[in-house]
C-alpha cells in the first residue's frame, strides 16, 4: 500500500470513538482558538473584504455560517471567508516542523466546519474531521527534511514558510471526513486538493508595507480542501499516489529528500498534531519569545510606558526582514511583524486583538513615540534552533531575550521555552479562553448580545462531542441568529 493509500485509508475511516482524550482535547481548543481569530479578523479589514466576497461570490446561498457577519453562504465561499478572517491577525495555530513551519489548523477547522453545517453532522463527526486533516498536515510536515538556516536570505532556500501542502492536504481531509467519502474518494479529494497547492511569493518578505496575501492563505486553502472533497464526491477523479514516489508532491516543492515514515507510520498510535502551538498574541510565532520576556519584565517589575526608556530585544533569524524593526511600520499586517508595534501595545496595556492593529493604534502618538524606544538586535546564533532531534523534527524552544532601561536600572529576561508535551504548554484552557474574549471585545462593544454568545461558544465548543447538530455552534457565530 502506497503512503497515500495508507494515509486516506486510515482518515476515511476515522471517527470520533477512534480519538484518545488528549487528541479531542487538543482538537476542541484547535476549533475554540481557530474561531476566536476568526471572530477578531471579521473586524480587521481584511475581515470586510473576505465578508464581500462571499456574498459577490455566493449570492443568497445559506449552507453554512461566516464568523461575525449575519450572513450565510456557501460551504465554499463561507470556508474562504473563515480561513482568511482567521489568519487576518496572525493568531492563529502554528506547527513548527523543522523543515516546513505550517499554520494549516485553522484552514482544517473552518473547513470541516462549513461542510458540518452544510450536512447537518454532528459534534462528534466535526472533532473527527478536525483530528484527521489537523494530523494529515502534520505528518506532512515533519516529513520534509530539516534544514540548517543561513543567517540571511534564509526565506530564498532550505527553511520554508508558509506549509502549502500542508494546509491544502489537511483542509482536504477534513472535509472528506465531514462528507463521508470511502477511502477511494478520499485519495481522490487529496490528489486534487495536491493539484492546487499555495506557492507563498518570496516577494512577500521584500515588502516594506506587508499586503493583506500573506505567505499562506488559510482562506484559499480551506476553499481549496472543500471543494476537493466535494469534486471528489461528484466523481472527480486526482493523482492517487499524489505523495509518493520520485515525483511525489514533497518533490515539486523543491525538497530533496521526503520521510514516509513519519508521514504514515503508526498511524493511530502517534498523533503529530499535538506539536501545535498556540499563539499569546496576534502577531509572528516566532516573535512571542522575546516579546514574551519583555512582557514579562513590565508585569514583573509592574512598569508603565511612560517609565521605560529603552528597549532592547534579541531575536531570531526567522524576525530578521526589516519590517520587523521598523520604528514607523505602515498598514495593519506590517503590524503584526513589527517588534516595536507589538512592544508598544504590551507596554501601553492594550487587549491583543484588532484594534492592535487598526487605524487608531497605527496613528496614536503614544504608541509611535514608544516604537522609537525598541531596538531589535538578530542574534545570528538562533540560525541553529533548526537543528532539532532528526527524530522528532519539531522546534521545541526558541531563543530570545529582552533587555529594559526604567527608574535608573536595567532589567533583563531570557525567553522562558516551555515543553510542548505539557497539555498546556503556551496557552493553558483559562488563557485560551481570554484569548477569545479579548478578540471579540470589539463584537461585544457594537453588541452587548455577544457577551451571552461568548459564554455560550466557550460551554458548547467544550461539550461539543455531545451536540447532535452543528449547526447551533453556527448560530453562534453569526450576530443575528437566535
């Protein structure tokens, strides 16, 4: 049996009585995160575009829910406008696979749940779909080689970002599990998904202002993956042996070896997908670290903004564009790559979410005074951190630090690198719950009513296996269903 064969055969098959604990678990905060950035990027403008969209794209059709719009659309058009919104503030999951850092979680999610809606499944039948292409990615993903990062140019060869295949074969997946199709039709759904896979421009890290395509659309992606699934049900037909073999899609690529081990070994018994890791903030993964050290320099020491003079952070060859440094960033995704912004919204107290980023905080004279205290110093050293255990292929701790001048001393933190192993490594369940309220408090501001939907996402995403119809975690979702 091919690996794509093995793969497909496994995740066609896959129910939720098939899930251990901890992986329903993982996928109930993957679906409460994902819907969380979802819900904060319907108020970005990217979020205003991808909401046009669908109605241009979609009409009046009603088969499943759009995040923070009352409109329903299409499975297609509405997984579009979810997996976009979701990656609009770049808060969403990332799997930090040494060869292929990925953020196909949230595309996963927001695919398997417009096909949910649109076939009335169950919450149990949704949290299979989540685990089967949340692990599809992945495997995929520590099934390309590791590769050693140059100090420079480091986006040009070797590390790739962005996980293409990733989140197109797990959206895919996904909603071939939702629609129930036999293994076949699954191999077919995978084959084409593989067919169209995102290409991120190496023009997106010149960019002095970051435009609203980032390096992976989680929007295209899920659309993607959906209608794959749906072709395949129609009788489409896609390469079956799509990853395998010489001329197997890891080869298209550009890489040069591929491990089919990983990629559809112990099936069922290792679960990939419990590597992911939750955001803190909206903003680049690999930017957490350091922020996080200085974060917890101004919490510690319980600093005002007023008070720091100077602000000193050290941080990887993966945060070393220039956008990352820039004491004058332009446009709301430059935000989100923007060591001094970001500082800035720590220092000044400000809740992480779309208004970090809109026109306000851009302009504010307090934020933009604060962005010319930081320096960002890259450390070519963390060009290692790619060298994990050729075992594991997974970055389990990344270097960075913060040095801080206030009242006449300085304070200095290394990043503090928790196990990913630990069910709560990064976020714990109370901490990912704030992250959801803290992205919609703008909802909630424009409608006291999404203070009571809010608590009612919170209970139903954790009682999920026992909903019969998704289509109520829907009604949630949209501003005015009752």
């Amino acid at each position: 049996m091919t690996a794509t064969a093995a793969l497909t055969d496994y995740f066609a098959g896959l129910s939720y009585d098939d899930l251990p604990p901890v992986v329903t678990r993982h996928c109930k905060r993957l679906l409460l995160d994902t819907l969380a950035c979802a819900l904060g990027g319907s108020r970005s403008p990217l979020g205003d575009v991808s909401t046009r969209f669908a109605a241009i794209a979609a009409g009046e059709a009603s088969e499943a829910s759009i995040a923070g719009s009352p409109r329903r659309s299409t499975a297609v058009a509405a997984a579009s406008a979810n997996g976009r919104m979701a990656g609009a503030l770049d808060a969403d999951d990332t799997f930090t696979g040494v060869g292929q850092t990925s953020h196909h979680g949230a595309g996963t999610v927001v695919a398997a749940l417009a096909l949910a809606e649109r076939g009335r499944a169950s919450g149990g039948q949704l949290l299979a779909a989540i685990a089967a292409g949340a692990e599809l990615g992945a495997r995929f993903d520590v099934a390309v080689p590791p590769r050693v990062i140059a100090a420079a140019g480091e986006h040009a060869g070797g590390w790739r970002v962005g996980g293409g295949p990733a989140g197109v074969l797990s959206a895919a997946v996904a909603a071939a599990n939702v629609l129930g199709l036999d293994a076949h039709a699954t191999m077919h759904a995978v084959g084409i998904a593989g067919a169209h896979v995102d290409m991120p421009p190496l023009k997106w890290f010149e960019a002095p202002e970051a435009p609203m395509v980032k390096s992976m659309d989680g929007g295209w992606n899920a659309a993607t993956g959906v209608s794959a699934g749906l072709l395949a049900q129609l009788g489409m037909t896609g390469h079956v042996d799509v990853l395998d073999g010489d001329t197997g899609l890891w080869r298209a690529m550009g890489y040069d070896s591929f491990d089919f081990a990983h990629l559809a070994g112990d099936l069922g018994e290792r679960w990939s997908l419990l590597d992911a890791r939750f955001k803190r903030w909206p903003c680049q993964y690999w930017m957490q670290p350091s922020l996080g050290a200085f974060d917890q320099i101004v919490r510690e020491q319980r600093l005002q903004a007023g008070e720091i003079e100077s602000v000193q952070l050290r941080v990887t060859t993966r945060s070393s564009a220039p956008r990352f440094r820039e004491t004058q960033p332009r446009g709301f995704v430059t935000c989100q790559f923007n060591f001094p912004h970001v500082a800035a919204m720590l220092a000044l107290g400000r809740t992480p979410g779309p208004l970090w980023f809109d026109a306000v905080a851009q302009s504010d004279p307090e934020v933009a005074a604060f962005r010319e205290r930081v320096e960002v110093e890259v450390d070519p050293g963390s060009a290692v951190l790619a060298g994990a255990d050729p075992d594991d292929r997974v970055i389990r701790g990344l270097p960075g630090a913060a040095t801080v001048r206030a009242r006449g001393r300085t304070f200095t933190q290394e990043a503090i690198a928790r196990d990913p192993h630990d069910p709560d490594a990064g976020l714990s369940d109370d901490e990912l719950v704030q992250k959801l309220r803290d992205m919609t408090a703008p909802l909630r501001d424009s409608d006291p009513a999404w203070e009571a939907r809010t608590v009612a996402l919170i209970g139903l995403v954790g009682e999920l296996e026992t909903v019969a119809d998704v289509r109520a975690l829907g009604r949630l979702l949209r501003p005015d269903a009752q």
